[in-house]
C-alpha cells in the first residue's frame, strides 16, 4: 500500500469539499449584496464586510495575529493579488452597463479554463484528460444555462473576459500563497487592502443603514468571511486543476438562491445545463477515486 499516495487523496477530496463549500457561501454572499445594493453603495458594503470579517479574525485568531500579518512574508503578492481582484471586479461591473446577466456570467466562466491553462504554465501542473473534460463539460452547461445572445466582439466582452483572466491569474496566485502562509493570515491581508481602499469612496457615499440593513451587512461579512478562509484552506489540499470545475457549482448556487428569493423559475435550459456543471465535478470526483484505488493496489515498497 502506498500510504503517501492515499494521504494526498483525502487532501484532494477535502480541497473540493473546502472549494465546493466556498462557492456555495460566495453565492449567499452575493445574495445577500444584490438585497443591499438596491439602496447603498456597492464600496459601502465591501467595507462593512471587511470590517466584520477583521473581527472575525481578530476574535478567531486573536491580536496577534494582525502583527504576524504585518510581518508575512506573503504582505506584497497579497497585495498583489488583491489589486488583481479589485481590477477584476471594477472589469465586471464596468461590463455590466452593457451586457445582459446571462451574457457576463457566460463569458466569465471562461476562468476555471483560464486557471486550468494557467495552472500548467504558472505552477508546472500536469493536467490529466478527465480534468480538461471536466472543465470543458462545465463551461458546456454555464453556456446552455445563459443562452447568449451572439455577443460579437466589442469593447463590454473585452472586460468580462479581462475579469475572468484576471480572476484566474488571482486563483492561480492564491495556490502558491496558500502553501506559504497560514490562512488566518491571508484572510486579513486581503481583508485590509479592502478596507483601505473602500473607505474614502464609502466616506463620499455614506448612507445611514436601517436595522435590517445592518444585519445583512454583518451576514454579507460573515459569509466573505468564512467562504474566503474555505477557498483559502481548500488552495492548500489540492491543484488549481481539479478545483477549478467546482468554480461553475456557483451558478447553480445563485439559481437556487433566485428561486427561494426572489421566486425566479429556472428556464429548462437552465436545468440541462445545471446537470452538466454537476457532471463536471462528478467527473473529476470519479477520476479521484481511481486514483485512490490505484494507489491502494500499488505494493509498497
């Protein structure tokens, strides 16, 4: 038995778990902001939600660890990879003037290939067929899901498709820190560049919160938080290859959450194309497992 082998499969199978979970609670996250933005600023609540996230981590981690933050050696490629972050997101909202929902998500789930691509030219990642499949039979179902109009090529889709490079360029970033850092650690960092950066925009746009607001503010952090230490955590256990498929999990995700919501009814395309992103992570689930089970016939030496 080649007991090594077997450890870095439960590794992988607890990284999908911690990534499925994370984009699960990004999803709720989401939720909670579309219910927010209807009357504050979008910089408002990225505030609000570092705020709670940093006492989160103060609470969970305790002073210190904002003095071990300060002295990482992962301080720059974190702020890096938040400044990656922040242009992908001002990208998509740019974009979203222009384009129809279904179109923007339809082109920025071009990210799990993109990190999937990036993952064999950034960290040297051998990539098995069962995982290109996988990747390429969930990007399948996003487009079914969305059913596009013809896009065309304009200057809308050039910054949707900026914001899934640069998105894949953060994951990618994000797996070499993982293996350096604690996740507590990674957890602040990002959550300081945020709040440093939203604060003077939050100041100009400020507006009172009512009670109901507060308390979706404070949820919207909560779930950030706990879903950024998840993706964080499941950065460790497993290559940005076989992750990157669960990414489309949160499509389905936000169906679901429109549904008990706001009483959206998903169109029967939907439905097909839902089943294709779950296929996408059986796909790599399976080709796990046969992994597992070869290493387990391996004699040990």
């Amino acid at each position: 038995m080649s007991k090594p082998s077997v450890d870095l499969s439960e590794r992988i199978y607890s990284g999908v778990l911690l990534t499925s979970l994370a984009y699960l609670l990004f999803s709720s996250q989401d939720a909670a902001i579309k219910l927010l933005v209807a009357g504050m600023s979008v910089w408002q609540i990225m505030f609000f939600r570092s705020v709670t996230v940093l006492v989160g981590a103060g609470l969970f981690g305790g002073p210190a660890v904002f003095g071990e933050a300060w002295r990482s050696p992962v301080v720059k490629p974190m702020i890096s990879r938040s400044v990656l972050i922040l242009a992908a997101w001002l990208c998509y909202y740019s974009a979203s003037k222009h384009l129809q929902l279904a179109e923007m998500t339809t082109i920025y789930f071009a990210a799990p290939v993109i990190v999937t691509v990036l993952g064999v030219i950034v960290l040297a990642e051998k990539v098995p067929l069962a995982r290109w499949v996988a990747v390429l039979v969930g990007f399948l179902g996003v487009f079914i899901a969305c059913d596009p109009a013809n896009l065309g090529i304009s200057v809308p889709v050039a910054l949707v498709l900026a914001s899934a490079f640069l998105w894949a360029l953060s994951i990618v970033m994000l797996r070499k820190m993982a293996l350096q850092e604690r996740t507590i650690i990674q957890v602040v960092l990002n959550n300081v560049f945020f709040l440093v950066v939203s604060l003077p925009v939050m100041i100009a746009l400020w507006k009172t919160p009512s009670l109901e607001e507060l308390l979706l503010l404070v949820a919207t952090g909560a779930l950030g938080g706990f879903a950024q230490f998840a993706l964080f955590e499941g950065m460790k256990r497993a290559p940005v290859s076989v992750l990157a498929p669960f990414e489309y999990t949160s499509l389905v995700w936000s169906f679901i959450l429109g549904f008990l919501i706001w009483g959206d009814v998903p169109r029967r395309e939907v439905t097909f194309g839902a089943a294709l992103i779950v296929m996408a992570g059986v796909i790599v689930i399976v080709h796990e497992q046969f992994r597992r089970r070869g290493a387990l016939a391996q004699p040990s030496h």
